[in-house]
C-alpha cells in the first residue's frame, strides 16, 4: 500500500526492524507480521507492505525528488537492549561535524534474538551502496549484535568500531535476574542471551578483525556502582566484561551505563578513534592484546589509595 501524503507513525520502536537505509530513509520490517514500511527521515510513513512496495516508493521518491546517490564515510551506531537511536541523539552532531553519515541502525531489542538482529543489521549495510567507509558505534548489546554479524559476514568497507558498556563476556545481572518472569517478559529472547555462561552465545561471537576499541563506565573503585555484582562496573556491565582481547585501545569513564553514549569525554574519544585509532588527544595507547590472562572482575581500572568506596556524585536523569 503507498500513499499519496506521508502518515505519521505512532512509533512502535520495539517492534520494527532497519532493513535498508538511503540517506535517512529507512525499509524496515515488522518482528510479528513480517511486513513492510518505508519512512522518511522524520518518521513519517509513505509505503506499507511487501518489501517490493517499499522498494519501489523509495526508487520513485528518489527519481522524483532527484536526490542523489549516498558517498563518503559512514558511522553505523547501534543502541542496546530496550534502547532505541536516540541513544546516540548527543553524540551524533559530533560525528557528523566530522565528515561522517550517520546510520541509525533500529531493531526490537526485547522481541527478537541477537542473532536475528544481525541478519537484519546485514541487510542495512548492504544496501549502503556508494559509501566508501563504514564504522561502527555500539553501545552494550548492540557491540553483540555487531559482533553477530561478522559470524558469518565480512564488508571490506568496515574500517574501526568503538564499543561502548558492552558485555563481551555477559552481563551478570542478566545471570541474577534471567529466572525472573518479569524479566523474561520485558527483556525477550535477547535477555536470555546476555548471561555468562560458557555454553551461551557470547562465547561464540568472534573477535572483529579491524580496528576496534573499548570504552567501560566504571566508578574507579573495587566496589563499583552496583553492589550485587564483583568489580567495578557502570551498574549493569562490570569493567572486566566490557574487555575484549584485540583491541587497538581501551579507557574507562566515570559514567553510568545508560548515560555513556552522552559523556563529553566518550564522545570526544569516539570521534578521535574512528579517525586517528587513538581514544586520547596525546596519541596513546592502553591495547589490550589477543593472548591476554583471563580478566578479573577488578580488571581495567586505577583505584584511589582508600578503603571505602568514595560518594557517588548525583547523575543526570
């Protein structure tokens, strides 16, 4: 079905898939029925349907329109689970200050496995015909389905990645609460595959073969922010597992999980990566190499010379 005026949509963001993207456009596909809708750049939905529908609307608003083929270097940054783009609503003016288009890769976190995610994440990058370049900026759950992808894909666009609070070695606190029904029920399949354990998926999930980095929320103490889980963590993902053997550089920042995508350091840091390989301004280093010892909950932090956990600062809301 193709309309003549654009409709407004009521949102849904936990229930549609990126499947292609031109230039803010974006195909996506429904986790339930399987269908198809085309929006535009402000959410506005112009075609409903089969995939074919959609595809066409877009050729013919591209001829009608004249707008022109996509070029140069792209970020693809990707949001975790029960998150949505607007994850990235503050960093993003900074990545495009920098020469970069970036792609909004939306998924239904809490409807669908990490794996489907990929292979929707799949189709999007192939359809970035006439881009040179493609990077990666992944917070939390998002970095797995990244790293899902490059299970059985490879692009030789793909340049640098930085990942953000992500659970490369499982999130404790889905091992604590993955038993819980209403944890089940709000968190979906993907939930499920958050945990540690060394018969899940994460451990199948392959080390991406470019240039990445790692940047964990952390308190800077032993204890951490959250006092269910060992080390020091951003209250949902301990430093230690936000570690993952490879990358070109690695840092820790005061923040909270939720609110690393929006720190001024992490931002400033990210856009340096993707465009030196190094997060500081001095050009520096902390890699972490592939044949590591295995990592131990108080791994990746600096402590101050005290015995009780300092006051936590109030955070934003």
């Amino acid at each position: 079905m193709v309309w003549a005026s654009p409709m407004k949509t009521l949102g849904g963001w936990q229930f549609w898939a990126d499947v292609r993207f031109f230039r803010g456009w974006r195909i996506q596909r429904n986790a339930f029925t399987g269908h198809f809708r085309l929006l535009d750049p402000r959410n506005s939905r112009h075609a409903f349907g089969s995939l074919e529908t959609c595809l066409g609307k877009l050729d013919e608003i591209k001829r009608d329109r004249r707008l022109v083929p996509m070029s140069g270097k792209a970020v693809i940054v990707i949001h975790g689970i029960l998150r949505s783009a607007r994850t990235f609503a503050v960093m993003r003016p900074a990545l495009e200050n920098a020469g970069y288009l970036v792609v909004e890769f939306e998924y239904p976190s809490t409807r669908i496995g990490i794996d489907e995610a990929a292979n929707d994440l799949k189709q999007v990058i192939e359809s970035l015909d006439g881009i040179a370049e493609i990077n990666f900026v992944v917070h939390s759950m998002g970095g797995l389905v990244t790293r899902a992808y490059l299970k059985e894909n490879a692009d030789p666009r793909i340049k640098r990645m930085v990942m953000l609070g992500v659970p490369n070695r499982g999130a404790e606190m889905a091992d604590l609460l993955r038993k819980s029904y209403a944890f089940r029920l709000l968190f979906g399949p993907a939930g499920q595959q958050l945990v540690t354990d060394p018969n899940g998926l994460i451990p199948t999930l392959p080390i991406p073969s470019f240039e990445f980095a790692i940047i964990a929320g952390a308190r800077g103490h032993h204890a951490g922010f959250n006092p269910l889980i060992a080390g020091d963590d951003d209250v949902l993902v301990t430093v230690a597992s936000a570690q993952l053997a490879g990358a070109a550089d690695s840092m820790t920042v005061r923040s909270f999980h939720r609110f690393i995508p929006a720190n001024a350091e992490v931002i400033d840091a990210t856009v340096r990566f993707l465009q030196t390989g190094c997060l500081r301004k001095d050009g520096s280093r902390q890699p972490i190499p592939r044949e590591t010892k295995e990592l131990r909950p108080t791994d990746g932090c600096v402590y101050p010379q005290e015995t009780e956990p300092t006051r936590i600062p109030e955070m934003p809301t």
